[in-house]
C-alpha cells in the first residue's frame, strides 16, 4: 500500500509539473462613494489582482453594469499604492499611465494611477472597460505589494454611475482571496483516489 501511495504522489506530482504555476487571486469591491449625489448603489465594481508571476500582478478594473469611465473631476481610471519601484505595462487601449503621485479627492492621494485618455467628461460614449494593466519590478511584487493610502484606501476610482452621476469611489477591504491547490493537497488526493480505484478492483476480483 505504501508502494501504492509512493506511486501516486509521483503521479501527480508529474501533473503538477506540466500546469500553470499557482495563481493566487485577491478581489476588492469598490463600495465607498464620493460622487456627487452619490453614484447609485454599490458595489461599484472590482479590482481584481492575480499573481500571475512571482514578478508580476495582473490588474482588472471591472464596473458594474451600466457604469463608465470618467474624464472628469479629480480622479482617474485607477489609483493606488504599491511598495517598491514598480513598471506599468500591457494597459488596456484608451487608457495610459497617469500622474505619480495622484488626488483622488475625498479619498486622498496615491502614489500611482492609470488615467482613461479616451473618455470625455461623463459623457455615454466612454469606455466601459474592463480596464487591464500589469504590475511589474525586478525584485518581485505581489498582491501583498499593494497597501491601502494614508486614508485606508487600497483603489480609488473615478466613473460614471448608473444613474448618470459622475464622481470617485473606492475600495477600502478586500473581499475574496483565494489560490490553486497545493501539491502535496493534490497528492494526498490522487493517492486517496487511486486507492479507492484498486480497492475497488480487488473486491470485484
């Protein structure tokens, strides 16, 4: 049986090996609201972050339906904080690195921004999104990387409501974290699986 198990976590462990690396997910909803008469009922949308790399965070800006992109006020696309000397890269089309540091007015400054170049205003015809950029540094970044402002805000962003109100809201509390199974977890499972399968085989036999 031991033999049997031994087998097993290789087995798996040789699966793991030809799958993507693990990928831990961080997702902070955008709740707090500083549009003027308000931006509607949140959540506003979601920053999602993914570690993609040891080096690198995937960043997504996704709004909720119904909701744009502003070119007005002081805000941008998205503001944050993020320890370190960093590069921003792979941005969405119609969006481009913005002031460093940046006001996001009632939820005050950040160190780095991403800023909507095609939006005008709070206009309809603005970009939806979702917004898409990465995080990168040569020493490493992660998720852990990205710390909350001065005010206790990790993102702050400017939009367009779904009740045509423009304005920044902000996400001060992530709200799932989650990543791929470990291998040693996979293996425990695959052996128990394989040991189900033979057990079975022997009764039939």
């Amino acid at each position: 049986m031991i033999k049997i198990l031994k087998l097993s976590c290789l087995a798996v462990f040789g699966l793991v090996a030809v799958l993507p690396a693990s990928r831990a997910t961080t997702i902070f909803p955008l709740t707090q609201d500083a549009c003027t008469g308000t931006c509607g009922v949140s959540p506003f949308g979601t920053i999602s972050l993914v570690q993609t790399t040891s080096t690198l965070v995937t960043v997504t800006e996704t709004l909720a339906a119904n909701e744009l992109f502003a070119g007005s006020g002081a805000g941008d696309a998205l503001e944050f904080n993020v320890v370190g000397p960093i590069t921003i890269d792979g941005i969405t089309p119609g969006f481009a690195i913005g002031p460093a540091p940046d006001s996001a007015s009632a939820f005050g400054a950040f160190l780095e921004s991403v800023t909507c170049t095609a939006c005008k205003g709070g206009q309809v015809g603005n970009p939806a999104g979702p917004l898409t950029f990465t995080v990168t540094s040569a020493t490493g970044v992660t998720i852990s990387n990205f710390i909350v402002n001065d005010g206790g805000f990790f993102f702050a962003a400017d939009i367009v409501g779904n009740n045509g109100n423009t304005g920044n809201v902000a996400a001060n509390d992530p709200s799932v974290i989650s990543s791929a199974p470990e291998p040693v977890s996979l293996c425990l499972v695959g052996a128990g699986l394989i040991g189900l399968g033979l057990l079975r085989r022997r009764r039939t036999a």
